[in-house]
C-alpha cells in the first residue's frame, strides 16, 4: 500500500465516520453503526467523495491508482475493520 492509497483512504473514512457517527447518535444503536460503518457507509462516503472532491481522482489516476482499485480496497478494509470490532464486541459482552 501506498502512502498515495492512504491519503485516498483517510479522506474517504472521513465522510464514513461523520456519518456512522451521526446515525449511531440518532438511533442509539452502536452496533448498527459498526455494521453500517463497514458496508453502506463506506458506499455512501464513495458518493460523497465524488461530489466534493470529484477532481481529486485524477491526481490518484496520476499516481497510477484506478478509482476501481482505490474502493474496492477500501471497502474491503472497512469491512474486515468493522467485522474484528464487532467479533470482538460479541466475545467481550455476550
């Protein structure tokens, strides 16, 4: 992984938090949040990203990094992430 990948990475995480966030305060379930932070979250912060740093994909392109390849690893990051939390949530408190 690229430092290149990682700047893409925290960028997108950004608008995936703030959201997860958001929806785990106004529903009071964090577990929805953990579940939503590694599926629906990561496709939403995708949108996000697009329509407010839509520019930026050609500086990763640039850098010899495809839109395709930049979320498909991030989704599956977030998804492996939010699965540990939630095994480890499930082996500490049930």
């Amino acid at each position: 992984m690229s430092a290149l990948f990682f700047r893409y990475y925290i960028d997108v995480t950004k608008y995936n938090l703030f959201f997860c966030v958001l929806y785990t305060i106004i529903r009071a379930n964090l577990i929805e949040g953990i579940i939503l932070f590694g599926t629906v979250g990561v496709l939403i912060s995708f949108t996000a990203y697009r329509y407010f740093n839509n520019i930026e994909y050609y500086f990763y392109i640039n850098g010899g990094l495809s839109k395709k390849h930049l979320q498909l690893t991030t989704f599956i990051i977030n998804l492996v992430f939010s699965s540990l939390i939630l095994l480890i949530w499930c082996i500490r408190y049930r």
